[in-house]
C-alpha cells in the first residue's frame, strides 16, 4: 500500500507487492547505456527483461516493430538472436559485424507487416513505435490471435489526455487472453509511456502449436559459431517489390553470420 498526503486529504493505493516492487535500490535503475547502442531506448527493453525475468536467448527470432535507431534491436543482437527490424526510417547501428545475433532491416510499416511463415511462432515481437494506444492494442489482438509470438514486448505511448482511460481497454483484453502472463509498468527508463510484457503460456494457435521456431532450430540444426570481426552487410533491391526468387522483400538489409 502507498499512501500520499496531499493537500486536502489522502491518496492511498493498493497493489501487488510484485506490481509496485522494483529490483532496484530506491527504485534507481543501475543499468548503463551498453557500448555501440543507438540510443538509450534499449534501456527500456533491458529493464524489462529485468523485471519480467523473460529473456532472448541466443538464435531466438525477433522481429522489431518500429526499429529506428536501432536500441532495441542492438540490445537482442548482442544476446545473439536473428532481428528483423522494421521501420522506413534508418536504423544507426554500427559496428554491427561484431555483434554475434543476425540483422535483417526491412523497410515497412509495422502496422501491416506480416512475420514469415518460416519464422512462426516468433520468438518475440517487440513495438516502440509512435503511435496511440488504441492502435497498439490492434496489433496486440492481431498478433496474440494469430499466434504469431510466444513473448512480447511493446511500448505504449501515453496521449496527454486520460492516459488511464487508455490503457484500461489495453488491460482489459490481455485479462481476457487464455494462457497469457502479461504485466504492464511505467519503467524507471520509460518516459511518457507504459511498458507491457507478455509471455504466451498455454498452446499458441498457429499452426506450429506452442513449440517455438528457436526450439526447433535447436533440435534440428548445429551450434551456429560466432562470426567474424569484419564480415559486412549486404543489401537487396529497393525496388519496393519482392525481390524474385529469393524471398526478400524490398528494402532488405541483411547480414548473416558464416555457419
Ligand atoms: C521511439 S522510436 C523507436 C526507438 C527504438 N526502439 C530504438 O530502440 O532505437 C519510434 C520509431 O517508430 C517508427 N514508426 C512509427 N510508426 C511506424 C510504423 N507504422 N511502422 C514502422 N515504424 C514506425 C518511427 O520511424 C521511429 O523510428
């Protein structure tokens, strides 16, 4: 329980312990800005990992809506996972050869992208894109309902207005979903936003069922070594079609490490 002396009476809220908990001293984040990354957005993805205790292993799929610079992408390329980031703006990421995970930057809009078949179920599906609530909680029900992500992550931007009011029907939904842990929190690095974490627990609908795409590269496929240093980037065509034959889609930029 919180209570507040304010002017003219007293506020008193009642939660969870684990809602209102911070792993923190004092609540103060300790995590630092890691070497290489764009911005200090991925912050917010670290301390939710942090908190939630669910993280991205190594060749475990992401794909990132709403990328740029490239924070979020940079934090889950440094564990080792295969991003693909999607945002029509340029992501800033350097050095990125050096990193051991794999990048694909697809150029966009994240609001009508489609994650490929080979991919599903997604490992995790992050959003920091700049956009309401209301339209976040769309792609939500669009992902979970398809089953296309076994965890997520996503970012919701908070409107000057009511911002309680509309996150409500945000919680509403993901009380409703069968099989999901989810939790919903201002971060220490959050600004003018709220983070929320999911974890799908029970059997996803896609037609992979609840067994992970990583899962199966695991059973199916050898240890990926770590590429080298200086092994560079390779981009497609920008042509805005899909590239024939080779199941790229325009505007791809990807560099995959030497097996
Ligand atoms: C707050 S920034 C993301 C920062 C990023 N998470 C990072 O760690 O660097 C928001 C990004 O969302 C992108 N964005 C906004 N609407 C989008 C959409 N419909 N599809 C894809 N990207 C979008 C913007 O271009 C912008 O780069």
């Amino acid at each position: 329980m919180q209570c507040f002396l304010v002017q003219g009476g007293l506020w008193c809220a009642v939660s969870q312990p684990d809602e209102l908990a911070s792993p923190f001293p004092c609540g103060v984040s300790p995590l630092r800005q890691p070497e290489g990354a764009p911005s200090r957005s991925a912050l917010k993805l670290e301390e939710s990992w942090l908190l939630s205790g669910w993280r991205p292993g190594v060749r475990e799929t992401v794909i990132d809506l709403g990328a740029a610079p490239g924070g979020w992408s940079h934090a889950c390329l440094r564990r080792g996972c295969r991003v693909m980031a999607v945002d029509n703006a340029s992501l800033r990421l350097q050095h990125v050869e050096e990193l051991p995970g794999e990048l694909t930057h697809l150029r966009a809009d994240g609001l009508r992208f489609r994650p490929p078949a080979s991919w599903l179920p997604v490992d995790w599906l992050l959003a920091d894109m700049l956009i309401p609530p209301g339209v976040c909680l769309g792609l939500l029900k669009k992902w979970i309902g398809n089953g296309w992500m076994r965890r997520f992550v996503v970012n919701l931007k908070l409107p000057q207005r009511e911002p309680l009011a509309a996150l409500a029907p945000v919680r509403e939904y993901l009380a409703g979903v069968p099989g999901l842990r989810w939790r919903m929190r201002q971060l220490y690095h959050d600004r003018r936003e709220v983070t929320v974490m999911g974890a799908i627990t029970g059997g996803l609908k896609s037609p992979a069922g609840g067994d992970s795409a990583a899962d199966k590269r695991r059973r199916t496929s050898k240890p990926k070594r770590r590429p080298p240093a200086g092994s560079t980037g390779k981009r497609s065509g920008d042509t805005g079609k899909r590239s024939g034959g080779t199941g790229k889609r325009s505007g791809e930029i990807t560099r995959k490490p030497k097996a």
